[in-house]
C-alpha cells in the first residue's frame, strides 16, 4: 500500500497515484485525508482502493462522494464512527474503516483503556464495516526495543478487537523502515512511503536494501558576473568574496523549497562540479561561486539535487547542510514547480 500523501513526498501526487494505478504490486493507495481522495476519484473514475490514513472533516458533500468510491475510512473517535454510518445509510453503502490504535506514537488513536467500550459501541452500527486495524510505530528508524514492545501491544490490542466477535481482514503497522527492519511486523500489508521513491528512512536501512533515488531537481543559470576581491554577496552581506569570482544567479529560493538554512553552507553541480552557496538564499533568487567552473554561461544547468557526471548531492546530502531529514527535504519542494516523469 504505497504512500503518496503530501503531494507523494514531493514527488508530485497525481504523478505517482497515475504510476500506481498502472502497477500490479500496489493493492491500495494511501493518502493523508479525505481532500487528497477526492482529487484521486476526480483524477481516477475507476481508482484502485484508497486507505485514509489520519483524517478527514465531518462534511456530507465530501463524504458521499467517497461513499461511492473505493475508499476506507480510519476510526479513532466514536462520532467519527457514528458520521459513516449515517453516511453509509444515506449513499445505501456500507462504508469500510480501520481502527487506528494508539501503541505509544500519542498522536491519533483509539488508547487500549478505551478499547473494549470503543468496540462494544460501534459494533452497533449496521452500515459501517470494520474491514480491518492499524496503528504507526513511533522509533522503528532508530529503538528496536520500542518498536518490538510497540509491536507486542498492537498484538494485545488486535486480540481484543477479535475476542470482541470482529473479524479482521486487515492489519497494518509498517512504514518503510519497518517493513525493512522487521519482516515480522508486516501482518498481511505494508505501507511503504519514503523508500518507494528510493530514500533510506534512516541508516539502519542501508545495510538491508539497496535504493536508487527517483527525484532529481534542476534548474538553470539565468545571470553571471565577474566581481573583484572584497564583494559582498546577498541580503545582509553575509558572504564576501577573498579572491575576484565569478558569480551566478540561480531562479530558485526558500519559496521553491531551497532552505534558507542552506546559505553559505550549501551546494549546487554545474557541469559536475560543486559550487557553494553563497549568501543569503532569496524567496525567488539563490547565488552561486562558479569561479572554478570552466566556460560557464547563462542557460547552463543546475543540479540541486541530483547527479552530473561523476557527481552527486542528494536529499541527505541538503538535509544535512540544513540540520533536518530527508523527509522535509523533499517534501518542501514547492507542488508548482512542474513534475517530468521520464
């Protein structure tokens, strides 16, 4: 069931939804929200199973709209529960949802205190149908003693929804680190997210799989000069020159999803050589020393992340320089910015 909410990563949502559709390994889909449902059922009349993962408003037009589709609902509120069964009442379907249990990430999910009242109420409903459980493991990147313990409860917990006359269909805990580090926590379906578009949710995961990155990010010079020792560079003068440089202009900023966090730390390839980041980065507008770049001119490519030649930076790579993850790396390049899928 691979991941695709908020805009697939980065990688541009209907993109990958359109590559998952086509895919025969992928069962469902799995999306953050009702709203990003709605525009797979708007993109895809005759889509494949979509899995809410975290949350969706209480709205009829939404909701009846998506009770005639494909879609599963997550539950971890009684009213949650009682809203479906109306819905499913009024569109005369039988709208299916997972019970999201809570086994120590503390953020949506039914608590093992509130279980057994939890099921003993909704069982009531006529028109929803408990198609399954899941819940998310908090440190599988990093503790496997949490995440074995994690794994411990949410078997308790299973236990005593089916003790409670439900029949499970499904069940599902694994992200991607998971389902790498620990096969036997992957019940009957996986939820891969971040290692579907080739990255390692952590360094654990290195040695276990190999990955080859999807997303490569590039854009182009669109002005050089040439400025004596002693230039200060960008807002604040943050950056001054040591020796006469050749500077480029690069139409990329913080509004794009270059991190300020990058100024004077980061890098960029221009005709596979690394270039810094000089000064601050802009909303729209990033600088760069290409002194020690041969022959270089407006309308050259730039690689933000990427490969040229027998170079690279990555998404781990810009993390880094940014003191963040890989994760909100990609995640924050900017939806406008066009998708090519070769």
């Amino acid at each position: 069931m691979p991941v695709i909410k908020s805009n697939a990563y980065g990688h541009g949502f209907l993109e990958v939804a359109k590559i998952c559709q086509h895919d025969e390994n992928v069962n469902r889909i799995c999306v953050i929200d009702s709203l990003e449902a709605l525009k797979l059922i708007t993109k895809f009349p005759k889509t494949k199973p979509i899995q809410i993962l975290s949350f969706y408003e209480l709205d009829d037009k939404i909701l009846l709209k998506l009770a005639k589709k494909p879609v599963i609902f997550p539950v971890y509120q009684l009213k949650q529960a009682k809203f479906l069964d109306r819905i499913g009442e009024c569109s005369k379907n039988k709208i299916k949802i997972h019970l999201k249990l809570d086994v120590g990430t503390s953020r949506v999910g039914i608590l093992e205190k509130d279980l057994k009242e939890f099921i003993t109420k909704i069982k009531k409903l006529k028109n929803i149908e408990i198609e399954g459980v899941f819940s998310h493991l908090s440190s599988s990147e990093e503790s496997r003693e949490v995440t074995n313990n994690q794994l411990e409860l949410f078997n308790k917990l299973v236990k005593i929804i089916e003790n409670g006359g439900v029949h499970l269909k499904i069940k599902h805990i694994t992200c991607s680190a998971a389902s790498i580090l620990y096969p036997h926590s992957h019940f009957n379906a996986i939820r891969m997210g971040l290692s579907i578009y080739g990255l390692h949710p952590s360094k654990q995961t290195t040695n276990n799989i190999k990955l080859k990155p999807v997303l490569s990010w590039h854009t182009k010079i669109i002005h050089v000069k040439n400025v004596p020792t002693n230039t200060k560079i960008g807002y604040d003068g943050t950056y001054t020159t040591t020796r006469p440089s050749k500077i480029a202009t690069i139409p990329v900023g913080y509004w794009d999803g270059l991190s300020r966090k990058l100024s004077n730390t980061g890098e960029v390839l221009i005709k596979g050589i690394r270039c810094p980041i000089i000064g601050k980065v802009c909303m729209n507008l990033t600088m760069v020393d290409i002194t020690n770049v041969p022959k270089t001119e407006v309308g050259d490519l730039v690689t933000l992340i990427g490969r040229q030649k027998n170079s690279a930076i990555t998404a781990e790579d810009m993390a880094n320089w940014a003191d963040t993850i890989n994760y909100e790396t990609i995640d924050r390049i900017n939806p406008l910015i066009p998708r090519i899928v070769i």
